[in-house]
C-alpha cells in the first residue's frame, strides 16, 4: 500500500550534509529514509518525556538518599576518630590491665558488638538513659 509523502525541504550546514550523504553511502539507504528515522527517532525521544521526568525524580530521590548516606558516614567516621584519639590517650597513661579487666573489656565488646549486629539488622536499639546516645539516635 503506498503512502502519501509531503515534501519538505530543508537546509544543512556542509559537515551534516557530508555525514548525511556518507551514511547513505554506508547503509545503501535513501537519504530522505535516513532523515525521515532520524525525525521519528527525535519525536519519539521529545514524546516520550514523561518516562524521562519519572526517571529524574527517582534519580533525584536516590541522590538525596546516598547524601544522607555521605552525612552519616561523615557522622560515624568523626565518632569513630574521637574514640580511637580519647583510647589511644588512655592507653598510654593507665597500666596494664589484669586478667580479670581483661576479661571484663572482653565482655563489653562481645555486648557491644552484638548490639551493632542488631541495630545492623533492623531491629531497635535497647533503651538508654544516656542523653547524648539519645541526641545521636534522633539524626537518623
């Protein structure tokens, strides 16, 4: 079945009209066929605007999300030097511990770590009196 065609004429600069008429060249094909796909193909992406709006809002989401992300590992790498600069001071002015504090420091890490594994999982923290855990519980 044969179709009606409008002409259109239009204008190109010299490099686009070379590009236009090497891949005619290449592809065997007219070069208004060529013209005509690449029309379609820029319609179709201009049409087809809302997949890409949605795209950018789930994009934004994610990218404010990974900020969030950034902000608490900021959070945690700052604990974390505090405690390691305030261990490290401690570490060198107090004697050596015996084997009961030993045992006693081994207890506390073993509890600590389980609660990290917890929270690690989803689950809710146990309940503290101490206000400034409670502060640091409240950012996230």
């Amino acid at each position: 079945m044969k179709t009606f065609k409008t002409r259109h004429q239009l204008f190109l600069s010299e490099e686009l009209s070379k590009r236009l008429a090497q891949r005619a060249k290449v592809t065997g094909k007219a070069k208004s066929d060529i013209l005509v796909e690449a029309l379609d193909a820029w319609f179709n992406r201009r049409e087809g605007g809302g997949n890409f709006e949605a795209l950018e809002v789930r994009a934004t989401g994610i990218e404010r999300r990974i900020e969030a992300l950034g902000r608490r590992q900021g959070i945690f790498w700052e604990a974390f030097a505090r405690m390691l600069r305030h261990q490290l001071a401690l570490a060198t002015v107090l004697p050596k511990p015996d084997d009961a504090g030993r045992a006693s420091a081994a207890r506390q890490f073993e509890n600590f770590i389980d609660q990290m594994a917890e929270m690690l999982a989803g689950q809710e923290p146990a309940a503290t009196d101490d206000p400034v855990i409670e502060k640091l519980r409240k950012l996230h």
